[in-house]
C-alpha cells in the first residue's frame, strides 16, 4: 500500500513537471510569434486613380515606373498617373532628376524617410525630423529602400553573386549519303558592381565563350574495282574571353583583357592575346549602350602543321565596338574588333558577332546569330586556306539573371 501511494506521488509529481514544461514552451513561442507580428511593419497603403486600394509594400520607383508589391497579385508595375496616393512605414531614398552623380559621395548625402503621395506631390518624412516639403513626382528619378541602397553602395556580391547573361545551345544532324553533324553553343556572363542600373558603376568584370564543332562523314565505297577512300572534314572554331573594367566615371575606364581562339578552318591552332587600354560609353540609355574600346596587347599566333616562321609573336592593339539593344520582343548584340599587329602589318584580323534573342517562356528564348571572322595571315596549305571564316547559328537561349 505504502509503495503504491509511493508510486503514484512519484508519477503525479513528473507530470506536473511535463506539464509546466510544456506551458513554458507554449508560451515562449507564442511570445515570440506576438513579438514577431508586433514588430513586423504595417503594410503600406497605394490608392489608384480609380479609388481602388491595395495593401502591400512598395518596392521601388525607376524613371517614373512604379513596383508595388500585393499579396495577392504579385508585383504590379503602373506609372504615376494611375497613382492617386501611396503611404510607406519603411524609409526610402529620393533620387531627384537634378541629382549629377551617382557615386557613394552623392548618394550618401540623399534624403531618406518614409513616403507620403497625394496629388503627384511626394512628401519624405525623414525619422526624428520635420517632413521635407513636397516635390512632384515627376521630378523623382529612383526612389528605392535604404537597405536596398546600403547594400549596393556599401558591400559586393561574392565571387559567385551577381552575374547575369545567358547561355545558347543548338545542334543539327543529317543522315544520308554523308552524314553530318554539328554541334554549337555559348556563355556570356557580365557582372556589373553596383549590379543595378541606378547607380554610377564601379567595375564590370565579363567572361565569354562560343564554340561551334562540325563533322561531315563519306563512307569509302568502290568504283570501278577501286577502293575510294572515307572522307572526313570536320569544323571546329572557338572564341573564348574575359575582361575587367575599373571605372573613373559613369563612362570612361581602364580594362585589361585576354582573348582566346582557334579555327580549323583557317589552320589556326592557337591565337592568345594580352592586354589593356582604355574604354568609353558614348551611348547608354535604358534601352541602348554602346561601348568603344581600345587596347595595346601581346599576341601570339600558332599554327596547325605550320610552315617553319608562320608562328607569330605580335604586339598590336585590339580597337572594338559593343553595342546592346534591348526591346520588349527581342535583344539584339553587335561586336566588332578590328586586331592590327605593329611589328607584322601584314598579320591583322576582324571580327564580327550579330546576335537576336527572342523571348519564349520566362527565361528561355531563341536566338539567331552570326559570326563572321578574318584572318589576314593563314600559312599556305592544300587545299588553300580561305581568310574568311562565316558561321550562322540557331538555337535555345536561357537568360541568367543577378539575385543580388
């Protein structure tokens, strides 16, 4: 009897513990998801010229382009005439037209607050001080959130961080009295600190490469009671590149860059190239931009079978054109390189790339493209070597896009 009520004290008392354990814990989580929804801002409040009313958080104001993000539909982007008022909790930047550079020094002296619009005036309240008096709105070039701004003028992406580009894959066979193959593709990727277009650059750093490979196959066969021969010819051209750019201003920078390539076609085994110079973007709107570049650089050409003295070592210089257009139903890319060599004039060569992508579905598109290479040099051979190289291209692009 004495060890039965013994017992049952004994289990009593060890639920009760399990049970002020458990209550703690309760309350420790719900305390923590109250203190949670307390601190979590209200949303901000967006009425549209129509008196409808949405509640969300507002994003960010791009040269009169307003994202405001809703629950419930997501990203919206309207300008600011649909706009009939906007109230913010979390504190932004104003970036008005009058506003020269963009650097860390001006942005550091912008006014930050939280926002209120009404009547396409824009009044910032700024944290312990008086409102600033009202702006229109059409006067604001960027509007974006402090963190946002901290982020960009402040830290850098990784190594890995803040890339964007694309990558193009394509391939064709063809199976008959010959058989044919080819196979084609490519990677440009371009990282631009700061990575938003907003703000002065810093420095770009770019990779790229394109490569196109081809077989055609003649099985051997007999005529006449003699064995003709297979017959192979195969094609195979490869560009590869990298580049970094150092800014002095929004427009003029330093670069060193190498250059890869090889081209069967012409019998070149190797071309590598070393070297730097100055660029400038003369052209940069949010629709274009284009870049002229010019280089001083070591080259060196190897030859494949090459003739004793067809190798080269050359200096010379790179002169180039990039140019970049982006419309709502296509991208188009144009590169130009003229490669003169001082000590050789006799060995310079061109090139040319062309390139359209269309969009598909999210981030797949299509593209079309050319490339079309000169080489003013190539050893003699049999057959004889042509100097110009042309490829045209077809294929599935994927766009890669920065989440920094």
């Amino acid at each position: 009897m004495i060890l039965r009520t013994g017992l049952r004290q004994f289990f009593t008392h060890k639920a009760t513990s399990l049970l002020l354990v458990v209550c703690s814990l309760a309350m420790t989580v719900m305390g923590g998801k109250m203190a949670a929804a307390q601190s979590k801002p209200a949303p901000d409040v967006l009425v549209l010229s129509n008196g409808d009313t949405l509640h969300g958080r507002f994003v960010s104001n791009v040269l009169g382009t307003v994202t405001f993000h809703s629950d419930v539909l997501g990203d919206i982007s309207l300008t600011w005439d649909k706009i009939k008022e906007l109230r913010t909790n979390e504190e932004f930047a104003v970036v008005d037209n009058d506003l020269k550079g963009k650097g860390r020094k001006q942005m550091s002296q912008v006014p930050t607050g939280t926002l209120e619009v009404k009547d396409q005036q824009l009044t910032l309240h700024p944290a312990g001080a008086a409102a600033i008096a009202p702006v229109p709105v059409a006067s604001t070039e960027f509007i974006v959130d402090t963190e946002t701004l901290d982020k960009q003028l402040n830290h850098r992406p990784g190594i890995l961080a803040g890339w964007s580009g694309s990558a193009t894959a394509g391939a064709g066979t063809v199976t008959a009295t010959q058989n044919q193959y080819t196979f084609s593709g490519g990677v440009g990727l371009v990282r631009v600190v700061p990575t938003v277009s907003w703000l002065d650059p810093r420095d770009r750093t770019s990779i790229g490469f394109t490569g196109s490979f081809g077989k055609i196959t003649e099985p051997a066969y007999l005529s006449a009671g003699t064995l003709v021969p297979a017959v192979e010819t195969k094609t195979a051209i490869y560009h590869a590149e990298a580049e970094r750019d150092q800014y002095f201003s929004p427009r003029l920078y330093a670069l060193a860059q190498t250059a890869f390539d090889h081209n069967y076609a012409q019998n070149l085994d190797l071309q590598q190239i070393y070297g730097g110079g100055l660029g400038w973007t003369f052209l940069k709107t949010p629709r274009q931009e284009a870049d002229l570049k010019g280089t001083v650089q070591y080259e060196k050409q190897l030859f494949l079978d090459a003739a004793p003295g067809s190798n080269q070592n050359l200096v010379g210089s790179t002169i180039g054109l990039n140019y970049m257009l982006h419309l709502k139903l296509v991208t188009y890319s144009q590169s130009l390189s003229y490669i003169p060599a001082y000590n050789n004039l006799h060995a310079y060569s061109a090139t040319e790339t062309n390139m359209f992508t269309f969009p598909a579905y999210k981030n797949l598109g299509f593209s079309i493209g050319t490339l079309d290479s000169y080489l003013n040099n190539p050893p003699a051979s049999l057959p004889p070597t042509q100097r110009n190289s042309f490829q045209f291209t077809m294929g599935l692009t994927y766009a890669i896009k920065s989440k920094y």
